[in-house]
C-alpha cells in the first residue's frame, strides 16, 4: 500500500479503520469528526475566490441551484470575447436569493482537492471524483434525493443539516432506478446538523434530504464508484469477444425457428467464456488498467538534465502499479502499460511504490542504490509518466545531459 497524500486522507482511514471497507461501505451511514484544521489543506474560501475570479472552473463542471433545479446559464454567465464567463454581480445576486453554488469535479482543478480525492480512491480502492457546495442561510439546492454512487460528505466550514432516510429499492444504477421523490423513505435513520471537521458516509441509494444549517456552508462530497455485477458482466462479454456467435450479425429477416437457435447460440458462447472468469480476474484487469492523472513536471519533461538528489519525485499511478519480476528484468504495469527496466532497479522501484512522494536522496536511501543510479532511473520514469519531479531548483537552466 502506497502511503497517502493528503492530512485528511490519512485522518479519514485512521479513523476508518478496518471494519469500514469490511462491513460498513455502502451498508450503514458512518459518521466520525475529524480535527478541522488538518482540512485545511482540501479547500478554503481563497480557493473558490481564485476560482471566480479567473471566471470559469472549466474542465470543472460550474453551476446553481434552487428549489432542486439547475439554473439557466444565461442567469450567472456572460459573453468575453468570445468565451462563456461568470458574471459575478448576478452569481452573488442569485446566492442571495437563496442559490446553492456547486462545482463538479473540482478535483480536476484545485491542487488539495485532487490530493484528497486520489486519497479517497486509495482508501476505497474504487474511482471518485469531488464535488464543491457552497450555501448560505438555509437553502435548499436539491429535493430528496438519492446519489447512484457512495459518498463521503466532509463539512469544511459553517454548518449543514442532513437528513438520511434509508433506500428504497436496492442498490440503483444510473441505468436502473425510481428517483421520483415521492419514494423517499418517511423514516430518518440519521440527523445531524454538520459542524467543521465532520465526516459521513452515505451509501448508494439512501434518501437524504439537506439544508443550509442558517450560516455559511462549504462542504465537499467525495464520490466513489464501487463496481457491480452490471460492470463484471460489461467486462465479461468483452472477454468473450473471440467467439464468433458473439459477434456474428443478428439476423433480423429468419424465421423465428433461426433466431431462437442463433440466439441460445450466443448465450452459450457467452457462458462458456464467462465460467472461466472469476470476480479476481476482473479486479486484476482493472488494476492493470489503472493509471494516474496528466501531470506535467516542466522543466524535467523536456530537459535532457537527470533530476538532482533534493528534486522531489512522486508516483503518478493513484494505485500501487503492479511489479513483477521477468529474468533479469523488472517490468512495471500501469494504464494497461507494461513498462521494462533491469531488474537491479527492484528495490529502488518498491521503495517508490511504498514512499509514493520523496527527494531523489532519500529514494536511494531507503533503496541502497547510489544516487546517480537513482536520479537515471527517475528520469526514465518521467519519460514513462509514471513519476512527476518538482523542487526549490526545478527552474534551473539545462546544464545536464543523459549519458
């Protein structure tokens, strides 16, 4: 397990504990309270000023509600040469009215956010994402509702009253559900107005229904996508593509006599594939598949000069990649990459994987290779992408060639 990157990642799996991902994930509202200021470094009032005032969160996804309706754009954007900005005077406006601001996917743009989130899929081992709600007063953004995927709510500032009803049906899809709000549940199984530094976790498909605690309100919602039979099945059928009845064309003129032979011949080409398939070989391929965020290292991704022992490096992969040894090789496999290097780079490659953030110096400390050795070995991983390198001296002129 790599170490986690962020104050509140490490407080949340501390105060997690084992029995989270055992029996509580996606079963039971969870709740713990964490010391508000190690979510200092998730996100504050200066970042959601920065973004504002650059005008537009994009790759971000920016909008606002009332009443549990999104807003037409037209009311809090305006046109800037050419470019679909905020108009700020109308989003305060509109806040005032009684608008919930949210941002989806702010992981994509802010720094703490993303080192929070990339946490979050570490401790559940599942793809999230982050979202941003600000509130003021008590209003109300959405009706009762239910989200499609678990979620941890984290308050950063000012207050939030949430209700948790239960389900109604088990465990909803996109593709499958009734979210009509006339089935949410009557019982609460869960009342809490949320203080800084509270943390819940609210499993798919469980009603709740909130509102701005009568102040100030910031608070994020980490979102993680546990996989389900629907998805084994999606992956399975890829599997089986190498069966001909699978991809044969379906004949839409026979007689009903041909299409039920063709079809029962499908569904047995299908299960023949499938029953050797088990539940591991998928979370194998998924794992295989797993990679990182596009991140640049500038000057390091173009200069040829090898990263110097202070120079941080840092895994790029969210999840551990996996390392096996082939012969005198080390081969490396992330985002469906198998990447070769000799295999005296093991322990230099382990140390990393375990670090996940440290100075080249430090990296050949704990691996017991010289630094030289180690600073190459960096720069051919950044050339994979599968490391980042920063420090004090990054902006340094290109002195250095490979060898």
């Amino acid at each position: 397990m790599t170490n986690l990157a962020s104050q509140f990642g490490r407080a949340l799996s501390a105060e997690l504990g084992p029995d989270f991902s055992t029996h509580q994930v996606s079963n039971d509202v969870v709740f713990r309270h964490l010391n508000p200021s190690l979510l200092s470094d998730c996100f504050s009032w200066d970042g959601l000023n920065e973004i504002l005032s650059r005008g537009s969160a994009i790759p971000a996804d920016f909008f606002l509600c009332a009443q549990g309706k999104r807003l037409p754009v037209h009311q809090y954007k305006t046109s800037l040469d050419g470019h679909q900005v905020f108009d700020l005077p109308r989003v305060f406006a509109l806040m005032r009215s009684g608008a919930t601001l949210i941002i989806d996917s702010l992981d994509r743009i802010h720094p703490g956010v993303r080192a929070a989130t990339d946490d979050v899929m570490r401790i559940t081992g599942e793809t999230a994402a982050c979202n941003l709600f600000v509130t003021f007063d008590d209003a109300q953004a959405f009706d009762s509702h239910f989200d499609e995927v678990d979620t941890f709510v984290v308050q950063l500032l000012g207050t939030k009253h949430w209700k948790v009803h239960g389900p109604s049906e088990e465990f909803p899809l996109p593709e499958y559900g009734d979210s009509d709000p006339v089935n949410c549940p009557d019982t609460v199984l869960f009342e809490k107005t949320l203080v800084p530094g509270d943390v819940i976790h609210v499993p798919r498909g469980w009603w709740h229904t909130v509102r701005g605690g009568g102040e100030t309100s910031l608070h994020l919602t980490f979102t993680f996508t546990r996989r389900t039979g629907y998805d084994w099945l999606r992956w399975a059928l890829r599997q089986a593509l190498s069966r001909a009845e699978i991809r044969e064309s379906i004949d839409r003129t026979s007689s009903p006599e041909r299409q039920r032979a063709q079809l029962e011949g499908i569904v047995e080409a299908f299960l023949a594939e499938a029953k050797n398939l088990s539940l591991n070989d998928f979370f194998t391929a998924e794992h295989r598949a797993a990679g990182g965020r596009d991140l640049a290292s500038l000057p390091w991704d173009v200069s040829t000069a090898r990263p110097r022992e202070h120079d941080v490096v840092e895994l790029v992969p969210v999840l551990p990649p996996l390392v096996r040894t082939e012969g005198d090789q080390v081969v490396i496999t992330a985002a469906d990459q198998d990447f070769a290097l000799p295999a005296q780079h093991h322990p230099t490659i382990e140390a990393l994987i375990g670090a996940r953030r440290l100075t080249v110096a430090q990296l050949a400390a704990r691996a017991g290779a010289p630094v030289t050795a180690v600073s190459a070995l960096v720069a051919a991983l950044l050339r994979c992408q599968l490391v980042t390198v920063s420090g004090a001296d990054a902006a340094r002129e290109d002195g250095g060639h490979e060898q």
